[in-house]
C-alpha cells in the first residue's frame, strides 16, 4: 500500500486510541463503540500492511479477562479494549503486549497514590484508567507486529 494510506491508518488509530484514554482518564469508561471502531482499523491492519488477524489471542484474552473482570480486577470495557488490541498482535509478542501492559498500570497506579496523598482533591473518579496502559501496549504491540 501507499504511504499515504498506511499514515491514514496510524493517523486513525493514533486518534481512536487518544479518545478512548481521555474519556477513560475523564469519566473511567471505556464504550463499546470505541472499541468497535478499534476493531475495525485493526481488522484493515489486513488490507493496508498485509499483516495476518489472530481471532485465537483475542478470544482468549477475552475469556481470561471475563475472568478478571468477574473477580473485580478489571473493568468490562478495559478487557474489550485488550481482546480489540489482541486481533493484530503477533502470538510471539502477546506476552510482552501484557507484561508492558501491567508494567504501566503498577506505575501509573503508583503515580495514581501519590497524588491521591498529596493531593486528594485531584482524585475525583475511584478505580485507575487502566485504558491509557491497554492503548500504549497495545500500539507497541501492534507496530511490533506489522
């Protein structure tokens, strides 16, 4: 494909993924459209970079998170978010899409602590915007497999 679709594509995903963290970071929620829209660009990953879908890492990753959630470790729409990233990341780089997922999460939920004790009037929403670790990793581990 031309440059130009595949900087139409990045450009695409780049703004879906900074919606979906500012209204995480704004509200904690992470919608079902967004998610479908992610979906959606990493389902063209196919026609525009002639990479392969992984539907097996997206359905497990699903299944495990519905775990997560049940047991009130994530949020339903964070787990969503993942299995959308999971669609276009390589089974060689899922375990690092994770590991860097909650590598960012521990430090932002540091971060989150600290400020709450300094400065617990900045902290108006309980629960950490897991979605700006997701779309981080989750953008890494998409170019790292394309």
């Amino acid at each position: 494909m031309s440059i130009a679709v595949t900087s139409i594509w990045w450009l695409t995903l780049a703004t879906i993924c900074f919606c979906v963290c500012w209204r995480d970071l704004k509200s904690r929620i992470v919608t079902n459209t967004s998610v479908i829209f992610l979906g959606c660009v990493l389902l063209t990953s196919k026609i525009v970079h002639g990479s392969e879908l992984y539907f097996v890492n997206s359905l497990l990753l699903l299944l495990l998170g519905m775990l997560l959630w049940k047991l009130g470790l994530f949020g339903a729409g964070d787990v969503k978010l993942a299995s959308a990233f999971a669609l276009s990341i390589d089974p060689e780089y899922l375990l690092l899409f994770l590991v860097i997922m909650l590598i960012l999460g521990g430090i932002e939920a540091l971060l989150y602590l600290l400020i709450k004790k300094l400065k617990p009037t900045r902290i108006v929403h309980d629960g950490l915007p897991f979605a700006i670790p997701i779309v981080l990793s989750g953008v890494f581990s998409v170019g790292a497999s394309i």
